[in-house]
C-alpha cells in the first residue's frame, strides 16, 4: 500500500480496518523490549542485526498498539460507527498504554500469516505486517481478511518491470508520455503493493 503520511486519514479498505505505521528512529529511547511477551523477547533477541530488530520491532508495536486502541473504542462506540483510519505512531504515541498491556498482546506468526493473543486466548482479528526502509506499519481488520505492504517509490532495473508486470501494465503505468518519471514509479509501486497484498491474502 503507498500510504501519504498524515496523522489519521480514510482510505478505501473495509469500514472495520485500522492501519498505523511507525518509523523506527520515531520509536526510540523507550524501554521497548518491555512492550514485548516472553517468546517474543526470545524472537527478537535472536534476530541476525539492528536493523532486522529495528523492523521487526516496530511492526509489532504497531499491531499491538491498533489492537489496544480497538479494544479501548469498542468499549465507547458500536462498530458500526467506526470508521477505516491511519494512523502514524510514534514513542509517545505508543506510550498511551502501558508496558504490561502491550506483553499482553501477542504477536503470533509460527512461519506463516500472523494472528494475535491477548492474555494467552487466540484472536478471530485478521492482522498484516510490512516494512520498507526506515518504516513499518500493521494493519488490524475484524470480521474479513486484511492485507497490508509498504515500499518506497522509486526506480528500478528494467528487468523488475519485465518480471512482475503484464503488457496492459506496464502500458497503463506509462500512458501519459507527459507525466513526470516520477508518477510512472509511483503508478508501479501502487501496483507491486497491490499483487503483494493479494500474495499475503492468499498466503
């Protein structure tokens, strides 16, 4: 998904999903290794590098956090009223629910697609997790399947747009000879987050 930044914003998914996305360096300088349960502590402490860590991390803070923030609405508004939000997160964001909480939420994936735990019972919500760069973001939907991807817009080799795109694509990405290089990359990137979130829904 190629998300515009802002604090909370609609987008066109289901009326019950919720997106946050989190910056590794925004997530600094708390003591988050606390906001983790016991196996997941055990996961992350045996990841190759930082910046796996860093990822890894953040993307689970991120589901956690979506998750404590439904809980808490759930509580003061019927479902029906809620509406799809993004949401950008940041330590002090994070910080609204305590530690103890998030090591309730736990982050499941055994290999495959991630599911959630709270208090050691198995969710029925359908979560999604992506990174790229310097950014991660999850994404939580109640009662359908959801899927999420991240990626920067940029140029790539041409065999990348030979391999993973169709004729009609790669026609459509390039209709308009007067547009900007730039908007061709986006229109690419729009559709490379598309086949793999429909990649991770199948999955």
């Amino acid at each position: 998904m190629v998300m515009h930044h802002n604090s909370k914003a609609e987008f066109g998914a289901g009326r019950r999903c919720k997106c946050g996305l989190s910056e590794f360096a925004r997530i600094a300088g708390r003591r988050i290794q606390h906001h983790l349960s016991v196996g997941e502590r055990a996961k992350y402490m045996g990841l190759p590098s930082q910046s796996r860590k860093s990822e890894w991390l953040a993307g689970r803070l991120a589901a956690k956090y979506l998750f404590l923030n439904r809980l808490e609405m759930s509580q003061r508004t019927q479902e029906r009223e809620w509406s799809p939000t993004l949401s950008k997160l940041s330590s002090e964001t994070l910080g609204v629910y305590s530690p103890w909480m998030y090591q309730q939420v736990e982050v499941v994936t055994n290999g495959g697609k991630p599911s959630l735990a709270w208090c050691g019972q198995t969710r029925p919500e359908s979560i999604s997790l992506s990174h790229s760069g310097s950014e991660s973001c999850a994404s939580i939907a109640f009662g359908a399947p959801t899927a999420i991807d991240v990626e920067s817009t940029g140029p790539r080799i041409d065999a990348f747009y030979r391999s993973n795109f169709t004729e009609a694509e790669r026609a459509w990405a390039l209709v308009d000879p007067r547009a900007s290089r730039f908007k061709a990359n986006w229109l690419f990137t729009f559709l490379w987050t598309l086949k793999e979130s429909a990649l991770k829904l199948d999955g």
